[in-house]
C-alpha cells in the first residue's frame, strides 16, 4: 500500500511538472509592441482553375492589377473593436479590444491582429471573377472617411469601401454593432456593363506562426492554430503543418473556420444556405485558413451581394455559442473536457449569483467535495485505522527485519483482522487527479477568469500569487495533512515524503493563482475532515 501511495503522489508531481511547463510556454513569451509602419503582403499564389458551373469555386488567390493608388488606412472604434481597415484589399490589418488589457502591467488594448515584426495576422475578405474585373487582395478601394466611430446614440455602423472599373461598382461594407464582436462583411455588386458578370467571394485569415515557446518538457499547451466545423465534423483542428502541407480542400453547408490562440480567436461564419470551399495553404511563410462562396451571376443592369461574418475578440462562451453552432467548442479543455464544461458551467452559475470568481472557485470546491464526501470518509476512516495500527505493524517490521515476505502475509493478516482496506488511502489522490488536470485546463482556457479580481493583492486569478502566499500556505496543508496520514514503514519513503510538499510548493508558485486557491481549499476541507475521523477512530468511538 506504501509503494502504492508513493507512485500516486509521484505521478501527481511529474503531472505538476508537465502543467508547470505548459504554464511557462504559455506565458513565458511576452508580445511585441505594435508598430504603426505597414509591412508590404507577400505575392498570394495565382489563381487555380476555373471549376465548373455548378460547383462550388476552387481556391482563390490574388488578381494582379485591380488597383494602383496608394493604399491607406480607415480606422473604426466601436465601444469592443479598435480596428484598421486597409484601403488595399480592405483588409482588417489591426484590431485592439478596448475592454481586454494586454497584461496586468500593461493596461493598453488587447492586440489580436496586428502587422508587426515577428507577427503578421490579418483578415482579409474578396471577389474573383470569371472572364471579368472584380476586386482581389491587391485591389485599391476608396474610403468616405478616414475614420468611424460607433457614438452613444447609435446601435450599429456602417463603413463602406467602394471600387470600380469599367462595367462593375463594388461596395464593400462593414457593419459594427454595440456590445458585439461580430463583424458583417459585404460585397455589393452593380453590373454597369453590358455583359453578364460571374463571381465568387473568398475570405481568409493569415498569419505568421507563432514564435517558438521554452520549456525543457514537452507538455500539453493552450492550442494556437486553425479550426474547421462542417456539419459531418464538428472540431477538425488544422495546424500549421496542415496548412504548410495544403491538402485542405473540402465542401460543405453551414460550417465555419477558426485561428485560435489563448484566450482569443478569429472567425469567419458563411451563411448557413450554399455550399462552401473550405482550404488551408501555406504562401511566404504565412499560414492561411479560407473559404469561397457559391458562383453568382449579376446580369446587366442588376445587383449581386456576398454576405459572411467575422468574429474578432475573446472565447466567451455565450457569445460564441450566439454566433454559430458549436463555435463555444473553440474554448478547447482538452481530452477531460466532460469534467471541465460542466465545471465551468457551475462555476460560471456561482458566479453570477455572488460576482467574484475567487470566491466562486472556493464555494465550487466545497461543491465537489460534498459530492466525493462519502468516498472519502471511507478513505479517511481506512487511513486513520493504518495510523492506529502503526505500533503493531512497527512491532511486525521488527519481528521479521529483512524478511519482506514473511512481513508483507503477516501485514496483510492484520488488515483483514482489523479491516482495513491498504489502498483505501489512496482513493483522494486518484479522485483529485481527473479533477485537478479538468481544473487547470478550465482556468487555462476561460477568458471569464483572465485578470479576474479576487481580493487583497490577488488581482488576476489566471496569474501565479505575486507574494506566493497561496503557494506557501498550500505547502504547508501539504505537511499537516502528512501528520494526519499513517507514516510509510520504509525510512526512504519517509523521506521522499517529507522532501514532496517542498517540491509541490515549487510548482505551485509558478501557476495560476486561481488553481492554487482551489488546491488550498482543497487541503483545508480534507484536513478538517480526516482530522475529525481520526480523532474518533484513535479515541475508540467508531
């Protein structure tokens, strides 16, 4: 039971390990100021084969020479959005979020898209034609303003882009709404010509990879890369070797794609009727996920629209759920997601009835252990009996000395004279392990809990402890819990015991303080109980 006990306790710190490492690679690297010089857009690769009529288009690339003029930018405030709208290709080529801080010790605007060095992300949405003139990614468009902003009075707003050539106007235009992070971009197409005119629209999301993360572990890590949700597969994640390999190209109703990173993410959601061209390529070093609409014809005389929407902000999950179906699923807990959803879900609950997560965490930890109380007491009352019975097995260990065989019959009689179960005390480790990783995956990927106050100096529960109080004082449950908990017979194993507190405490001090005030709770509740069973158990009452 000894050796079995230790290989727990061990395997839950190798697992502090990993998550330790996890934890560094995802906020060990820190971002790059934004610059405001443009970076010039490398060449897209030319376009592919024109496909048939009826089917939907191929991968779309740029159209040399829609435009020549300068390109500028149109900048767009919205009470949640701070974007940058290039006139070339109308592009989304900056966006700030005003109501998210880029760190507890730098209060500027979030920066999810940016063209900056070491990272280049961008939207970018266009029209390709059949055998006509239609505004591709290098196309120049001319702007009313030079900026926009979303006033009190107003719910919603409008920025168009307008661009013609002979026979054709297009109008491009972004709609803002207030206490939305959702996008809607059009292309309004008036035939002027004398001819029918063909085209599709395409839109896309491009970026750089990501720079390269430390850590001398290779541990599990916030997903940052590309999502498609079709109707027949609801999460494929599309890497960024996926997207260098370009094998990417599959049609499909009503689904979306996604870049994802911690805490945020870029959408592009087509209109649920029409079938879509979804594709993933990689061109220059830049890693592109798109899709490609449906062929429209606008005859003489008339007008075609293309329609999408963009999401642009954080994985809260409400918003995401209202934006399309399954698009909460980019909020990724990994392969405990059964635990995490439903923990986050309660949590979520708690909090909306007293307004501090702290405080939620805390009441969803007395929450879970009502629910394992009754496995643990069975536990507990098995440990307190080992402790009980610890002069008898030390009597047993001097009597047999060296014979471990002959020890280990005569330790397992005394169990099942005195009924005792030798692994009974292992069960709290086992049941906290599931929750522990479900936890950390929880506070790693809830964007709720990022920079959430909890009280006194603890202001961002998805940050480590700035003075490592919780830290300490988790060590330090550690220790009375072992003073409650019989003592291994083996002088090694005393030690390595004795050394691990220490060791947790380490690890501790470098997570999120969030996860730390669970475990701390954690500790408290099962020292309150185990303590009461052992009083009773050591004075005779049960």
């Amino acid at each position: 039971m000894q050796n079995v006990r230790l290989f727990l306790v061990l395997a839950l710190g190798f697992l502090l390990l990993l998550l330790w490492n996890a934890w560094q690679q995802d906020y060990g690297q820190r971002p790059v100021a934004v610059e405001d010089t443009a970076q010039q857009e490398p060449a897209a690769p030319a376009p592919a084969a024109t496909p048939d009529s009826d089917s939907s288009p191929t991968v779309p690339g740029a159209i040399p020479g829609s435009g020549t003029a300068a390109a500028t930018t149109v900048r767009v405030v919205t009470d949640l959005l701070d974007l940058d709208i290039s006139t070339q290709g109308g592009d989304i080529v900056r966006a700030q979020l005003p109501t998210h801080a880029q760190s507890n010790d730098d209060d500027t605007p979030y920066t999810l898209l940016a063209r900056q060095p070491g990272l280049y992300y961008i939207v970018q949405s266009a029209l390709q034609a059949d055998n006509a003139q239609a505004p591709g990614l290098d196309a120049v468009y001319t702007a009313e303003a030079e900026s926009y902003s979303l006033q009190p009075e107003q719910n919603t707003l409008v920025v168009p882009l307008v661009w013609e050539a002979e026979g054709v106007r297009v109008t491009k235009r972004y709609f803002f709404e207030r206490d939305s992070y959702v996008v809607r971009v059009e292309h309004e197409v008036q035939n002027t010509g004398s001819a029918a005119w063909r085209g599709f629209q395409f839109a896309q999301l491009r970026r750089t990879a990501p720079q390269e993360r430390g850590g001398f572990l290779l541990g599990a890590q916030s997903y940052t890369g590309g999502v498609l949700h079709t109707p027949d597969d609801r999460y494929n994640k599309i890497d960024f070797d996926d997207m260098a390999k370009g094998t990417l190209q599959q049609d499909a109703e009503a689904g979306w794609i996604a870049m994802l990173q911690h805490y945020f993410l870029t959408a592009w959601v087509p209109p649920e009727q029409g079938v879509h061209r979804f594709f993933a390529r990689a061109v220059d070093g830049q890693y592109i996920l798109g899709m490609s609409s449906p062929w429209r014809t606008a005859e003489p005389g008339s007008t075609v629209s293309y329609d999408a929407r963009l999401y642009l902000g954080p994985k809260e999950q409400d918003r995401l759920a209202a934006v399309a179906t399954d698009l909460e699923l980019t909020v990724d807990y990994g392969m405990l997601s059964f635990i995490a959803k439903p923990l986050f879900w309660l949590l979520d609950k708690i909090h909306d009835f007293i307004g501090n997560w702290g405080w939620s965490i805390v009441i969803l930890t007395l929450l879970i252990k009502l629910v394992f109380f009754k496995l643990s007491e069975t536990s507990y009352r098995s440990m307190a009996r080992m402790r009980k019975m610890q002069p008898k097995m030390q009597q047993l260990k001097e009597r047999f000395g060296d014979d471990r065989q002959k020890l280990n019959q005569a330790l397992m009689e005394l169990y099942k004279k005195e009924k005792i179960n030798p692994l009974g005390g292992c069960l709290p480790i086992l049941i906290q392990i599931p929750v522990f990783i479900a936890l950390y995956w929880m506070l790693l990927e809830s964007v709720e809990l990022r920079h959430a106050d909890f009280m006194l100096w603890i202001n961002d529960l998805s940050s480590p402890d700035p003075f490592y109080v919780l830290p300490i004082l988790m060590g330090l449950s550690m220790l009375l819990q072992q003073r409650l908990n019989p003592a291994p017979m083996d002088p090694v194993q005393q030690k390595i015991m004795t050394f691990l507190p220490i060791v947790f405490t380490a690890f501790f001090l470098l997570f999120p303080a969030g996860l730390v005030l669970y475990w701390v709770t954690n500790n408290v509740i099962s020292i309150a109980q185990q303590w009461v069973i052992t009083r009773r158990i050591e004075a005779g009452e049960e």
